[in-house]
C-alpha cells in the first residue's frame, strides 16, 4: 500500500495490474519494462515453490524511470503523517449520532461505555 500511494503520490490516479496466477514472476521485469510503469504483482506457484514466497507477501515492480518520483512520494507521505507500519489499534472513540444515542432508552438498556 505504501509502495502504490509513493508511486502516486505526483500524477495521482490508479496503478493498473493484472493478475493471472502464473507466469508472475516474469511480469515483475517484462510487463514493468514494456510499460514503464510501477506494478503490483501477486506471486506465482514458481514464486511459492522455488521462491517460497508465502501467503501474505506480494511483489511491487517499479521501473528505474520512477525510481526517484517513488522515493520522493515514500519521502513525502511519510512526512505528512502515513507511516508503515499502519497503526491497528483504534486512537479515537466513537460518537454515535443523538438519534442512535435515544435507542438504549427506548430499548431500556445501558449504554455500552456505561456497563
């Protein structure tokens, strides 16, 4: 996620993948090459069985033409508060609007944050 908002942290937009399940590994250099643009790649059976790539890794290709525009973007996002890794813990509580608020008491229950 880092890598992508990096890369379009200048044109804005979307990258476009393609994903097909096999062959992956060789678009990681030759679609990236015939493109020249930055690619998100999900690994092959050739990746996990030789390169023991697992589940939840992935693959982000990016042309040396962008190497600079996506250091500069990881540069800038990071100064502007995106950081990685991204906080998964909740830093802010809830309000419900008034309306939602009214229903424990037509409910006749307590409010959660009050058990």
């Amino acid at each position: 996620m880092r890598l992508v908002q990096a890369a379009l942290y200048q044109q804005g937009g979307y990258l476009t993948s393609s994903f097909g399940g096999r062959l992956d590994c060789a678009d990681i250099l030759v679609k990236t090459m015939q493109t020249n643009e930055c690619q998100v790649i999900l690994p092959c059976t050739g990746d996990r069985m030789f390169g023991q790539t697992q589940d939840d890794e992935m693959a982000f290709a990016i042309p040396a033409s962008k190497l600079d525009a996506v250091l500069q973007g990881l540069q800038s996002t990071h100064k502007n508060g995106i950081r990685y890794p991204i906080p998964t813990f909740m830093n802010y509580t809830a309000h419900f609007p008034a309306k939602y608020e009214a229903l424990w008491d037509i409910w006749g229950d307590t409010k959660p944050a009050e058990r």
